[in-house]
C-alpha cells in the first residue's frame, strides 16, 4: 500500500487545511480561558475547573496517539497473522488490564489524593520533600521530567512524522521545520493559561477522538452487512470476543491476573505518580471534586476502551471480507483513510492530531509546573518578608502598604517573566529530541529509548510506596543512588528473564519489580 493510494480521498491540501482548523480552535479557547491569567492560574487553574470537565477530558488525555491505532489493531491480530507468538492484548483482552485500571484509579482518589490536597502541593513531588529529604523530592521530581520528556517526544514524533510523510514532503518542507511548526503551535496556545486553559482544550480533544471512534463503528457495522445492534454478534461469531484468559497459566502474556495486576499499578504509576494527569485533579475546587472526577472519569474510560476493543474487531472483521492485507497499527488508518467515506477520513485525522496533542500539550505544561516548583522554588511565596515595624501613623501605615504591594507586583511580574522562559526552554528542548528520533531514523532504538522512559516511574512508585506504607527513615543522600540502580536492575531482570525464571517473560508487570526494587532498596540505606 503506498502513499498515494492511502491517501487517495485526502489531499495535502486538505489535510493541512483540517489541521489548521484544528488548531484555529484550540488557539480560540487559549484566548477565552487565559485572559487575565495568572501563575495560579497557570499551575492549578486558581483551583477552579468544574470536575466534570476534568474528567471528560482526562480520557483524551489518558489515549495518546499511539493507543488510538494500536489498541484497535491487536484485537483481530490472531486472525490477521496467523500468529499467537508473544501476542499482548489479543482479543478483548486488553479489558482485563483496564478492570485493573479501577483499582488503580481508587487508591489514587482514596489515598494519594487527600494527600495531595491535605499537604496543598502543586507539584505532587513536594511529598517527597517533606518524608524522606531534598535528594529524594529533586530524584523523583528529575525522574518525571525525563520520562515525560521522552514520552512527549515520542508522541509527537510521530505525528510530526505522518504530517511530513503525506503533506510537507510533497511540498518539499524539512522536517525541522514541520516540527519547529507543530511545537510552536502548541506553545502558542499553552504558554499563556497553561493548565487553565489545556482543561477545556482536553474536552474538544476528547470530543474528536469519540466522534472519529463512533462513526468508524458505525459506518463499519453498516458495510459488514449489520446494524448497530448486531454488532456484537458479529463479533461473537467471528470468534474474537473473548476478554478474559486463565487457562494459559503464567507464561501466557494475557493471563488474566498478570494483565490485571499490571492494570492496578500502571494506573497507580502513571496517573496518581504523574505530574501531568495529577496536575488536572489539583485544579478541582475541592478534595471531593477531585474524588468525584477520578472515579467518574474511570467508569467513563472503561467504556471508551470498550468501544475501541469493539472497532478493533470491526476493523479485523472488515479486512478479512475485503482481503485488506494490513494488521497492527497500520489496520485503522488504512481503512479509514481509504475504504471509508471522507468524512470519516476527516474526522479520523482530526481524533488521531487530537489524540497526539492532547498529551503534548498537558505534558508541556507539567514539565513547565515542575521545573518551576520543584527546581525554582514556585511553590515559596513570591512576597518579600519585611521586618516587623511599630506603626506610628496613618501615614506611615499607607506608605508601608504601598511598599508591599509594589514589591509583590514586581516579584510576580519577574516570576511569570520565568515561567515563560522555562516554557520556551522546555518547547526547545522537545524540538532537539524530537529531531534527533528523526536524524536517529532507527525505530528499534526510538522504540527502546520511549519503554526506557517507562522504567523511570518504577523508582516513583518505590518512594511513593514506602512513604506511605512505613515510618522509616532513610539517608537522604543515597536516595538517588538507590532510584538509579532499580531500573537498570530492573531492566537486566527483564532481559534475562526466560533463563532465570524457567522461561517467563515479563510484559507490564515489569513494573512492580521496579518499584519493589527500589522499595528495597530504600530499607537498605534506612537510618539506624
């Protein structure tokens, strides 16, 4: 399948012109929701977002554009290949690692986020601080902007790379100057609100990822022969609706409780651990909003993840009747962009830009929150202290008023003239790696360096673990040294894994090996 013929209903042109649009919209919201805003508006949206608003668009957040083609096209891979070999997420077997996902989501809404609101943190690090020591808060809030900044990159990458392939090429645009455009757009309508404004923008994103999802089942359902309704048994006859799997035993990668358990703590890891999603909860008004909206958003992403596992059979079935010689991740676009109709191919383009951004954006945004909080010091009072004075006169009283606030406007002015500095390093810095994925042009490695970037949230779930579960206390100072010696542990563990454990193979549950490495570890520099 070449180029031309998968983009043979949408041109460059329209392409760009649907991406344009895209954006024009994004930019109109950044206008509305940032005006007037300030530092706390910025970091935690003055505490002010409507839960529900959080939680509708946290699903958008939660699907990168890597899930929005990869998780519908494992589902009929069996069928497609021919191939069981180290298959994840075969079937709908990926709801049994979603069913853990809520019992991820309840320990985060029952346990770290009273925490987080008791303690009034804005960058959830901050907890480190105050249990062990500065070593262990500047390791962990250091571990998050690493593997943010990978996975970021990653993700944008990747669409950077499919607008080159089927827009700038044909104009003859380089690369940098594609990524150099996609950053731009995206610090345009951050720098200013930033997470004020990416909680609605999170909400439109979120709308076309479901509309493109909907009307691909739809229009699916209608070309396979069946309404809507029958859908489901078209997938039972097609002998791919099976969701949970025990009798493989351990060594099967879609074993029910592997799946699962992986479910609970990927969810603990990367939402409740992660700068990026927990900044979204902090902006609620209250500790029960922020409760309110995790555990509703949960449910909601149950079913989402539902009705992609439902267009992943559709898509599969769909092949196999029209001898459609694709599988994997290149199943969705391909007949969406070439069997269906143009509406659906547009408004597919705009759910997969949408899937892409809506992580980007937030995630440039908490890079910017956490180096600022956690490196700079935002979280400090921006006041200047003034020694005590007798007052001796109204006079005096308004003078000494006048002095404050004029030194409290010029410390928020200099502190917001840092934040915009910090947030135009950060857009640089994912340009640099971004364009290095590219000039690298080697996708096992970019493959490595992206699961890499998932190894450095093992050490956060380690530290978060054994604050919460123990009284001890460790040296600080050899923290750091712990959190880097788990994941490389970890990762020759992973390795070498078939021949030190009779032939298991690791996959998600890799981990909780991490994070019980670091957990002890940490026993292991406790003060005595």
């Amino acid at each position: 399948m070449n180029e031309n013929q998968l983009m043979s209903n949408l041109s460059p042109a329209l392409i760009l012109s649907i991406v344009a649009g895209y954006f024009a919209l994004l930019i109109g919201i950044a206008w509305w929701t940032s005006r007037g805003a300030s530092n706390q508006d910025f970091f935690v949206a003055n505490k002010q977002s409507p839960w529900y608003v959080v939680a509708f668009g946290m699903v958008g957040a939660s699907l990168s554009g890597v899930t929005f083609i990869s998780i519908p096209g494992m589902v009929g891979a069996v069928q497609l290949t021919g191939s069981s070999t180290d298959l994840l997420n075969m079937q709908f077997s990926y709801m049994q690692m979603v069913l853990g996902y809520l019992v991820g989501y309840a320990v985060i809404a029952l346990v770290l986020l009273p925490l987080y609101y008791r303690l009034q943190l804005t960058s959830i690090y901050t907890y480190l601080e105050t249990r062990f020591g500065t070593f262990a808060y500047k390791t962990g809030a250091g571990f998050f902007l690493l593997s943010r900044t990978i996975g970021a990159s990653f993700r944008l990458y990747l669409v950077a790379m499919v607008l080159q392939l089927f827009v700038f090429d044909a104009w003859g645009v380089p690369f940098w100057v594609t990524t150099l455009s996609t950053i731009f757009l995206i610090w345009i309508y951050t720098f200013r609100g930033g997470i004020k404004t990416i909680i609605w923008t999170d909400t439109l994103q979120t709308t076309f990822m479901l509309l493109a999802v909907g009307l691909t089942v739809v229009e699916l359902g209608g070309l396979i022969g069946g309404s809507v309704g029958d859908i489901w048994g078209e997938i039972e006859a097609s002998g791919m609706a099976q969701i949970f799997f025990f009798e493989g035993g351990w060594s099967d990668p879609n074993n029910f409780f592997k799946q699962f358990l992986a479910g609970a703590f990927i969810a603990i890891v990367m939402t409740g651990l992660d700068q990026d999603m927990m900044q979204k909860n902090l902006s609620c008004k209250s500790i029960g909003d922020a409760q309110k909206n995790m555990l509703s958003f949960s449910v909601v992403l149950l079913i989402v993840n539902f009705i992609f596992l439902v267009l992943g059979a559709l898509l599969a079935i769909y092949a196999l009747q029209q001898g459609i010689d694709a599988s994997g991740d290149q199943l969705y676009p391909i007949i969406a962009l070439q069997q269906l109709s143009t509406p659906v191919g547009i408004v597919f383009i705009m759910g997969l830009v949408a899937a892409a951004y809506s992580s980007a954006d937030s995630a440039l945004t908490a890079l910017t929150t956490s180096f600022c909080v956690d490196f700079l010091g935002f979280r400090q009072s921006t006041t200047v202290d003034k020694p005590t004075a007798i007052i001796h006169s109204e006079d005096t009283l308004l003078d000494e008023s006048l002095e404050t606030d004029n030194e409290q406007t010029a410390a928020a002015k200099q502190s917001t003239k840092t934040r915009y500095i910090v947030h135009v390093g950060f857009s640089i810095l994912l340009f640099v790696v971004i364009v290095t994925f590219w000039f690298i042009n080697d996708k096992s490695v970019i493959n490595g360096l992206f699961k890499m970037a998932g190894y450095t949230y093992g050490p956060l779930l380690g530290l978060y673990a054994f604050g919460l579960f123990t009284k001890i206390l460790v040296k600080d100072k050899l923290v750091p040294l712990v959190c880097l010696l788990a994941p490389v542990l970890t990762y020759l563990i992973s390795e070498y894994s078939e021949t030190l454990f009779w032939g298991y193979k690791f996959g998600f549950e890799i981990l909780l090996v991490n994070g019980l490495l670091t957990f002890f570890g940490l026993l292991l520099i406790r003060k005595s």
